[in-house]
C-alpha cells in the first residue's frame, strides 16, 4: 500500500490548519526558569478568533486522520515487503531473469 500521497496531504492540512491558528492568534507566552527544575514553567496561552478558529481545528483534525491512514499505509506496505522477501528462482518472470 502506498502512501507517499495520504502523508503529503496529512503535512499540507496540518501545516495550513496550524498556520491559520497561530496566525490569528492573541495570546500570551511566558517561561520561568528556576534552579530546582521542578519550579520551572511554561505557559502558552493561545486564543485564535473568528472563522480560523473553527477552520484551523476542522484543518488540523483532517491532518492528523490523513497522517494515521498514511502511517498505518506504510505499516502494511512493509509487512507486505516482509511477506514477499522469499522469492523462488521459478516464481520469478522471464523479464526479471534478464535483469538478474
């Protein structure tokens, strides 16, 4: 099974949902670093509004399912691959035995 084509398209969707989210973005970030690496944080407040809001998320979810099909593609592409590693000498067709 290929999926060169389901995974482009699950980096398309999610880079454009992505960019539409934090491109209308009105948030906040802040880190604080402290000497007992249990005292440090991170906080990123991401607030996008209007249709990118909506439209970014709908993108994003879309990305993210195309990237599970692409991924569980290429999982039976290569126990396709692994199946077929055994080929016989009389199985193979007389063009290959040319290439051979």
């Amino acid at each position: 099974m290929r999926s060169e084509r389901p995974l482009i398209a699950s980096v398309v969707f999610l880079a454009t949902g992505l960019s539409l989210i934090i491109g209308y973005c009105n948030g906040a970030t802040s880190f604080n670093a402290a000497y007992p690496l249990g005292a440090s944080a991170l906080h990123l407040d991401v607030t996008t509004i209007g249709p990118a809001a909506v439209g970014g998320m709908a993108l994003v979810a879309v990305g993210l399912l195309l990237l599970v099909w692409a991924l569980l593609g290429a999982l039976v592409g290569q126990i396709g691959l692994l199946a077929n590693n055994s080929r016989e000498p009389d199985r193979i067709t007389p063009a290959e035995r040319i290439l051979e």
